[in-house]
C-alpha cells in the first residue's frame, strides 16, 4: 500500500507543474499590455482581421475618443435567414494603461481588453485578456499589411496564446 500512496504523490506532483491553459491562453506565461498606447490614437474605426471561434461573426470593433465605450459589429442573421451587421456599443471603463473592461449592452456580460501590442503608426492591433477566453488582431483597413499581421500573431505567442485556432482573415 505504500507504493500506491508514494506513486498517487508522485502523479499529483507532476501535475501540480503542467502549466494551465485556460481558453487559448497559457497562464503561466506573462501578460502586459503596451506601454506604446495612446487612448486618442487607439479611437476609431477598426476592422477585425483575425480572431478565435467564439468571435468569427465579429467584423469591426470602433473605439471612442473618451474612452467611455466601444462599439462591437457583428454579421448576426435573423430567424428567416436575412442577414447583416448590428453594432452594440460596450461602455468602457479604463483600468490601467491600454486596459479596459468592457460591459455588455444589457449588461449581463463583461469583457477585459487589454492592447498588448499596436505598431508605431496605429495601423495594426494585436488585443487580448490575460484570461485567455480570447484576442484579436485589429488593423484599420480589411487588407493589406501583411508583415503587421505576421507581428500581431508574433505578439500574441509570445504572449501565450495558442495560434492554432485563431483565424486570420486575408
């Protein structure tokens, strides 16, 4: 009997040191938005060019100049079949430096954002949560850039997430 005690603590050891992975984030690794933000060169318009499962309906996020809120656009379709874009405006609350936790319109959600990383001329995004339930990689225009996104995705395995499911957008 005292083996199997010796090896069910030797099983709850090499446990206890696999690193978590919660969402398609790797928590042991750390996490830090950019020192680089800027609330009033962040606003405006943005367009979604790659993103988690969870978010493949999500196609433009627009970020106010005050910092009070963001507007999320989606491709939603209705019971019949008819499709289109409905936008819903999130109100913000800044909670530290390209940090801000997002509350859904009714309410019944919120959301961390955090900018961990943005190129020098605002052009491209990479934005996540330190929980890992999920990220996005912005840019201000549906083409182009491509060496911005290739940053972006770099950006974000270094900081532990898991690239194989997320969907870059050409």
């Amino acid at each position: 009997m005292r083996w199997l005690a010796g090896l069910t603590l030797a099983v709850l050891a090499g446990c206890a040191q696999a690193p978590l992975q919660i969402g398609y984030r790797d928590s042991g690794v750390i996490i830090a938005s950019t020192t680089r933000f800027d609330a009033a060169r962040f606003a405006g318009d943005w367009v979604v060019r790659a993103s988690y499962p969870e978010d493949a309906d999500l196609r433009g996020v627009t970020a106010r100049k005050d910092d009070a809120a963001f507007t999320l656009a989606s491709r939603q379709c209705d019971a019949v079949g008819v499709c289109g874009t409905v936008a819903e405006q999130w109100p913000a609350r800044a909670t530290g430096q390209g940090r801000y936790l997002l509350r859904a319109p009714d309410g019944a959600a919120e959301r961390n954002l955090w900018v961990l990383w943005v190129d020098e001329e605002f052009r491209t995004a990479a934005v996540g949560t330190p929980d890992g339930a999920w990220a996005w990689i912005l840019d201000r225009n549906p083409t182009g850039g491509a060496d911005r996104i290739t940053a972006a995705r770099e950006v974000l395995d270094f900081n532990g997430y898991d690239l194989t499911r997320l969907a870059t957008r050409p």
